[in-house]
C-alpha cells in the first residue's frame, strides 16, 4: 500500500480529508447546477430555405416565401427584400443556417447587409445577415436573371399562420 493513499477513510479524519470532501462535494454540486442549465444558455439553430424574386433601378425591392425548420417543425415565412444600388432583375433560391434562435419567432425582423454581385444568366450568391434578436442567416444559392448590385441589402422576414 502506497502511504498517504485512502488513509483519510481508514483513521479519524483530519481537517485537510474533511476540506478536501467538501471541496469534491462543491466540484460535483457545480457540474450538477451548470449541467441542468447549460440547455438554455445555448441557443439553437434551424435550416433555412428562400425564394425569392427581385427587380430594380439604383432602389430594389422583392418578395418571396419561405421556410424555417426547427426544432422538428417547420415554419413557413414570408420575405421582402430591399436594396440600393441595384439594376436589373432576378430570382433566386437560398439555403442555408439560422444561428441563435431561441424560439421559432426569433426568426421575425429585419436582416442588414453589405452586398455586392452580378447575375448574367445563372450566378452564385453567398450571404450572412444578422437581425436585432441576435439571429445570424447563413445562406448560399443560386440566382438566375440579369442584375448588378453595389451597396446595401436586406431583407425582412415574418412568420406565416400556419
């Protein structure tokens, strides 16, 4: 046998065996606490799917519909996009992640980005908005029509009834 080694449950304790159980005591009562809550501090995320057509000259606006599935349902949503800088028209679908939903209502309110690209034909998009409830929307896609754009997007995103 080791000396030292389990000695404090084979003799009367000492203070440094009755210090070391209450501070193994405290380390297991804190992971048992962070543990049950850790579920709400970490927020959710959802998969996302976009369509929608838009058209322009210097001032751009759009609509479109969409889902949102989370949490194993899914949303549908209703999107309007604006912006500046953009000529010409086109139409597109966008998939993707929303990052830091909490709830599906979450999802509601207004994106803001920068932006810049060029359709001719068939083209590529990637984009990443935030809205003020602290949703992120990671989204790429495609996009079919004629269209140059340079400076600020957005778009606006509401629940449907379902």
């Amino acid at each position: 046998m080791v000396p030292g080694r389990y000695q404090c449950a084979r003799r009367r304790p000492s203070t440094l065996c009755i210090h070391s159980r209450k501070f193994g005591a405290a380390i297991v009562g804190a992971a048992i606490i962070l543990g049950g809550t850790s579920a709400d501090c970490y927020s959710q995320r959802g998969s996302i799917h976009l369509t929608v057509v838009k058209a322009g000259f210097i001032v751009g606006t759009g609509s479109g519909t969409g889902t949102l599935d989370y949490q194993g349902r899914t949303y549908r949503l209703r999107v309007s996009s604006f912006g500046f800088g953009t000529i010409g028209v086109s139409g597109g679908e966008l998939v993707g992640t929303a990052y830091n939903l909490r709830t599906a209502a979450d999802i509601a309110g207004t994106y803001k980005a920068a932006a810049a690209g060029l359709t001719v034909g068939a083209g590529g998009q990637v984009a990443r908005f935030q809205n003020a409830n602290g949703v992120i929307l990671e989204l790429v896609g495609a996009q079919l029509g004629l269209a140059v754009s340079l400076g600020s997007a957005g778009m606006t995103i509401a629940l449907q009834a379902p």
